[in-house]
C-alpha cells in the first residue's frame, strides 16, 4: 500500500470546507431569503445550485473512479464565482438593499466562496493529469488517489450497498444532463440576455 502524499489532510480539510461553504451555508442562506421575501437573492442563490450541482456530480464521478471527475471538479470551482458576480441586474439590486444581516452574510458568503473556489482551482492545478489517466492508473496514482479517498469515505456513509461503478454511470448520466442544460443555457438564454438575470430566470 502507498503512503498518503503529503497534502493528503489538506484535501480532506478541503472537503470539509466545501461542505461548508458551498452546500451548508448557501443552504441556510437560501431558506433566509424565503422568509425575508429577498427575491433578488433567492434568484441569485437558485443560479448558484443550478451551477454547483456539477460539485455534487463529480463526487458521483470519483466515487467510480471516472478520470474526467478532475476535470468537472476543477470545472466547477471556476463556473461558481462566475455564477455568483456575472449578473448585473441582481448584483445592483443586492446592493442597493438597506443594510441587514441577511445582506451582510450573503455578500460575505459571496466573497468568501469565490475565495475559497478561485484558491481551490490554483490548488487543483497539479491534478488535472489524473483526468488524462486511465481508471486504474488514477487509482494508483498517489496524487489522484488522495481526492478519491474522500469521495469512497461519502459511499460508504451513504451508499455503502451500491456498486461504485453504478454510482460512477448516475455521475455520468448527471453530467451529461448538465452539458445539455448548460449549453442551452449559454447559447439561447444568456447570448440573448447577456448578463441579466431577470431575463434568463
């Protein structure tokens, strides 16, 4: 058995954050915005689950060793920010809201997601090589294995009864269901709008 590499608890420490700031956080946020009646925010915050469901995807990719799960996963470190600052008409709006704590924690969610996604991608740099490997070589591969760890930890917490390789194929049924949606998205809703969300609702 290979020895963890050296950044392995920064990877799992990068899991952990990422539970935090892009699943726990929106989340709370999100339920927020309902009760306050913040449409601007709910608008901005549904934009931002549309486009971090590639994160949930590429976990199901990892788990079945899929080599193009780095490459969805850096993906989506650099998709999310953009998705959090693009649109124009909902960040005017946001600002120009009265001061409160809903306000205050949704910019300073923005900002510390966008901080922690840009970091992420810097960092994740060096594993883009694991998407060009085969599956066995990936899982061989000290470097590619260290961020499938945490992916086969989720499956056994919860799908410890479903074959790895099945919830690779729900992984690539999800990501080929987010290209379809994404490129529609891209080329008729925003190519037309620009950077409006109101008009791409």
């Amino acid at each position: 058995m290979q020895d963890a590499p050296w950044f392995a608890p920064l990877v799992w420490t990068d899991y952990r954050l990422a539970i935090l700031f892009t699943v726990i956080a929106p989340l709370a946020i999100l339920i927020w915005a309902f009760v306050q009646k913040a449409e601007a925010m709910q608008r901005l915050l549904t934009i931002y689950w549309r486009v971090a469901s590639l994160l949930a995807i590429t976990v199901y990719l990892l788990i079945g060793a899929l080599p193009i799960a780095f490459f969805t996963g850096w993906l989506a470190r650099i998709l999310v920010p953009i998705s959090l600052w693009y649109w124009a008409d909902l960040n005017e709006e946001i600002r120009e809201q009265r001061s409160s704590p809903l306000k205050l924690t949704m910019t300073s969610w923005r900002w510390a997601v966008s901080v922690y996604c840009v970091l992420g991608a810097l960092a994740q740099l060096p594993t883009l090589g694991c998407a060009l490997q085969t599956s066995v070589q990936m899982q061989s591969d000290a470097v590619c294995r260290a961020w499938l760890e945490p992916a086969w930890l989720y499956r056994e917490y919860f799908h410890g009864s479903t074959q790895p390789w099945f919830l690779g194929f729900l992984g690539i049924g999800g990501l080929i269901a987010y290209t379809l949606y994404f490129g529609y998205f891209v080329f008729f809703k925003v190519g037309k709008r620009k950077r409006s969300a109101m008009g791409n609702y």
